[in-house]
C-alpha cells in the first residue's frame, strides 16, 4: 500500500491520537486491575460509563491503525509482527496470570486485519473512500452483534444466530465464541475488521478532500506515546499489574 505523504512531512495528529488512546488505556487498565484483578470491585467494568470509555479506545485505537496502514512500506511484515506480539501476550497470561488470559486480544486483530487490508489493496484502490467508509462502518453495524450471536444495528438486534454457529471454539477468532470460550481481552475479527478498514477509508478521504494540512498539529508528549506505542503495549501491563498487587497486599 503507497505511502501518501512525502516522507520527510509527518502527520503528527495520527501520533496524538494513537498516543491518547495508549494513554487512556494505561489509566483504563490500571483500573481494572486495582478494581478488579485485585478484587477491590469486581463489578467495576461492568458499569455503564465504564463500557463507554473502554469502547471509546477501542474504537479510536482501531481506526488510528486502520489510518496508518496507508502509510505502511512493509504492511504484510508489521502485521507479523503484531501478531507474534499478540501471541507472546497470550503466551504471558496463560502462564502467569491464568484468570486473566487472552486470546485474539487487540494486537491480534490489528496484526491480521493489516494483512487482510494490504491484500485487499487493489480492490480498496478501485473504491472511492466515500463508499468504503459507508460499506465499512455499515458491516461493522450489522455485524456488531455476531460475537453476542445476533444480528442487528449496533446494540440493537434484529435477528438471533443459531446456536450450532458457535459451536467450536477454535472458531472464536472470528467472532463466534463457543460457550466454553473466555478471554479477558477479545476482538475478534468480526466485527472489528471492518472498524479497521474504515480507518483506512476515512484517510483517504480526508487526503482526497484535501484536509489533511489539520494532521500537521502536534503535541509532543502525546506524539511520544503514539511513535512508541507498541512497546508501551507490551510492558504497561505487567507493570502496572506488579503495581496494584503491591498495593493490595498481594506480595
């Protein structure tokens, strides 16, 4: 997928805004973890606003990346890439903190959906980002639902899933979970690939209307968070996971 600025142009706003949902997620985490890993308030996450802020980074993290891919030289390689983070992830909670594992988090589905995108790219060529932003957020709709085995608008349901749909929970990573399936942090590729690819239509919209003189605004405590925000990913949690159980009394 071609880059679409000049190289030595950067578009900082894509790093604040990355930046800003990593940092929100610290704080989201972190929360968690003293409300509820450590069992403070284990209804903690179960609370309206609560929901609403973790989708919000969800959802703003997503489309980020999905805007980033069109600035990926080697896309099928940082896909890998995210993807083997994602699996030592999965590795590391299975291992250490069994309550808490995950499977198919995040990273996983940001890596897969950046090779699915980058080999969909002739075909997203063909198609004027207008139209695939609708298409996009309008399967991301329908589809919202899958992973709860119904069929509707968002949070609203239309029609009920068969239950033989998910069966087999090594089907979980598509978005039909098995009865017998958990994970702490799951995103599975329905529906969350099309919030990705509407964050790759919705670049090149702006780059179309020719508004993307905006991205040139910088923060640069954010714009650090956003440039590093892999690694941050990486490591916040076992920190913050040591933190809280230090201050629970767990060690």
């Amino acid at each position: 997928m071609k880059p679409v600025i000049p190289t030595e142009n950067r578009y900082h706003l894509i790093d604040v805004l990355r930046g800003a949902a990593i940092v929100s997620m610290i704080v989201y985490h972190f929360c968690y973890d003293y409300f509820v890993v450590c069992g403070v308030d284990p209804e903690f996450d179960r609370q309206t606003p609560i929901i609403l802020w973790e989708q919000s980074i969800c959802f703003l993290f997503i489309i980020v990346s999905g805007i980033s891919l069109n600035f990926s030289r080697h896309p099928y390689r940082r896909g890998i890439i995210i993807n083997l983070c994602g699996f030592a992830i999965t590795a590391a909670t299975v291992v250490f903190i069994p309550s808490q594992q995950i499977w198919f988090g995040v990273l996983n589905l940001i890596g897969c959906a950046m090779l699915i995108a980058a080999a969909l790219r002739k075909l997203f060529d063909r198609i004027h980002p207008a139209a695939g932003m609708l298409l996009s957020m309008t399967a991301f709709a329908l589809t919202y639902g899958v992973p709860m085995r119904y069929l509707g608008f968002f949070s609203i349901p239309f029609a009920t899933l068969p239950n033989a749909m998910f069966s087999c929970k090594y089907l979980a990573f598509l978005g039909l979970p098995s009865d017998d399936f958990f994970s702490a942090d799951f995103f599975p590729l329905i529906p969350w690939l099309f919030l990705f690819f509407f964050g790759v239509f919705l670049w090149r919209y702006i780059a179309l209307r020719g508004r993307d003189g905006v991205f040139r605004f910088d923060v640069p405590a954010l714009s650090f968070f956003g440039r590093h925000s892999l690694i941050i990913y990486l490591i916040h949690q076992p920190i913050l996971y040591v933190f809280c159980a230090l201050i629970c009394g767990r060690f």
